[in-house]
C-alpha cells in the first residue's frame, strides 16, 4: 500500500490554513499532520517530528519563510506559498518544489503535489539489488540489504540500524520505505521499518529485530499478521 505522505503548513494567515486543510484532505495520498501559524513554532515542531512535505508562507512577521529554510538543517521537501511574486527566482534557490500564489487554486495545488510525488522512486516489490546508497553528513554510503536490521524515524532523518553500527541518514522514513523491497521489508508503524526476515519474535503490539522491541502501529497489525502467518 503507497505510503500517506504527511504534511506540514506553515502559514500566519488561517485563511490560508483552511484552504490547505481542505485540499490535502480531499487527497487520498496526503494527510495533515500539523499546523504552525509561523516561524518559530515550525523550527520547534520540526526538532521532534518529521513529515514529508511542507507548505510555507514567505511573508511572515518575525521570520519569513526563506529565513526559516536558511536555519534548517534538513528540511523537509517545500512548497512555497505567497501573495507576492516577486519571491519567486529567490525561492528556487532554495530547492523547494513549487511555488504557489495566493490564492491557491485547486488545479495549480494538483500539479505542484505531482511534482512532489514525481520526486518518490516507486516502490520496489522484488529486486536483485543487495545494496542501499544513503546520504550520511555530506557522503553517500553503501548499506547492504542483509544487515539492515531496521530503520526509525528521527525528526527529518532516519536512524538505520545494522550489526555493525547505527547510521544517521539524511532522508526521511517514507523516502527509505519507498526505495526499500516491500518483500523483505516492511513499515510497522509511523517511525519504524524492519527487516521481515530478521524478525526474532513478534506479539499483537510490538516485534522484537536483533533483540529491540519494537512497537506495531494499530493500522499495520493486520498487514503483519498476514505476512507472518
């Protein structure tokens, strides 16, 4: 099953917020997981928690939206809204997405949310592949498939565990569940993929991988159970 992408908006104006909400509610493949009404509050929430796409407001009191991008260290990948066009080449410098003028009509929202899924490779259900490449600090890394134990999400990186040690890598948990083959692996929960194959032990609520318990997520109980049967 495509993983639902979760979305952040961060945005002064709660006119805005309302048309957002609405628009990420009618799509199937997107849910809402937090509204920040500026700069601050956006820096803090994105210290503990990860989503994978953000709708942000340039013109804001205090810090503008350009200004909360230059002091993240990892941002999650970004739609840029505004009422003012003249951002606009500045924006691109930044890596966002799109850009979006206010106001956002639906049609325009479609098609910056298309090039946001075109940036996800598709989901692997067999490959011969027996290595990952991750960004890890500034490098690509090689982690073979074999010792990839399992992965936890941790703010807008991922932790992924192998024997050997636990690397941090700049990606976020839906990007690694995406490149990752769906039949040796599997997402058990918000923060937490693992290696079905390496699973030691499982209950109804957690699974315990290379001697960690780890917990099962109330919407992906079924999907375990079949797979392990």
């Amino acid at each position: 099953m495509p993983a639902v992408r979760r979305c952040l908006i961060v945005d002064d104006e709660p006119a805005a917020h309302y048309v957002l909400e609405k628009y990420i509610a009618d799509h199937d493949k997107l849910e809402l997981a937090h509204q920040c009404y500026n700069g601050y509050e956006a820096a803090e929430y994105l210290r503990e928690n990860s989503v994978d796409l953000m709708f942000l407001d340039i013109d804001m009191p205090e810090i503008t939206g350009l200004e909360l991008l230059k002091q993240l260290d990892n941002p999650p990948k970004t739609i840029l809204t505004t009422a003012y066009s003249e951002f606009a080449l500045e924006s691109y410098y930044y890596g966002v997405i799109d850009y979006l003028l206010k106001p956002i009509f639906h049609p325009r929202f479609e098609r910056a949310i298309a090039r946001f899924f075109e940036m996800f490779p598709k989901p692997i259900i067999g490959s011969n592949r027996t290595h990952i490449s991750v960004k890890v600090d500034s490098s690509f890394i090689d982690i073979a498939l074999d010792d990839l134990l399992y992965a936890q999400s941790f703010g807008n990186y991922v932790k992924i565990f192998t024997p050997q040690k636990t690397w941090l890598a700049s990606m976020t948990t839906n990007e690694l569940e995406g490149s990752l083959p769906s039949d040796k692996f599997m997402r058990v929960h918000k923060s937490y993929i693992i290696s079905t194959q390496n699973i030691e032990s499982h209950d109804r609520e957690t699974v315990t991988v290379n001697g960690e318990k780890i917990p099962v997520g109330i919407t992906y109980r079924r999907e375990l159970s079949e797979r392990l049967r």
